[in-house]
C-alpha cells in the first residue's frame, strides 16, 4: 500500500493547487502545490504545460514531435 503525503507543517493530507503571478523577481505565473489546511507549500509547476506548448509550437512549424 502506497504511503498517504502529508503536509511538512501541520500533517494535513489533503493540497490544493493555488496559481500566483505575484511572486518578486518571476515574470511567469506558477502553479504551487500547497496544504488545504494551513497553505504550506510543497512543489511548484510552471503555470503552462512544457508539452502542450511544444506541441503547439511544433504543430505551427509543420513539424512532427511524436509518433
């Protein structure tokens, strides 16, 4: 059986994915993964999908990536 995450902080088991586009120095939006509970946060992800937007720049270039 799997091991349940757990907040660092406060040992909440349940996160939410919270956008921010207000964070000093960053000209990007990210999405953090943080506690429901208490707001920890626990990983970052870039706020767009690396592959979604190669697709997209490969589909405007007429060029194939996958398959």
């Amino acid at each position: 059986m799997a091991a349940q995450s757990k907040c660092p902080k406060c040992d909440n088991t349940r996160f939410e994915l919270k956008t921010h586009d207000d964070i000093e120095g960053c000209a990007y939006k990210l999405h953090f993964i943080q506690c429901a509970s208490c707001g920890a946060v626990v990983g970052v992800l870039p706020y767009y999908s690396t592959k979604f937007m190669l697709e997209k720049i490969a589909a405007h270039l007429g060029v194939k990536l996958f398959g």
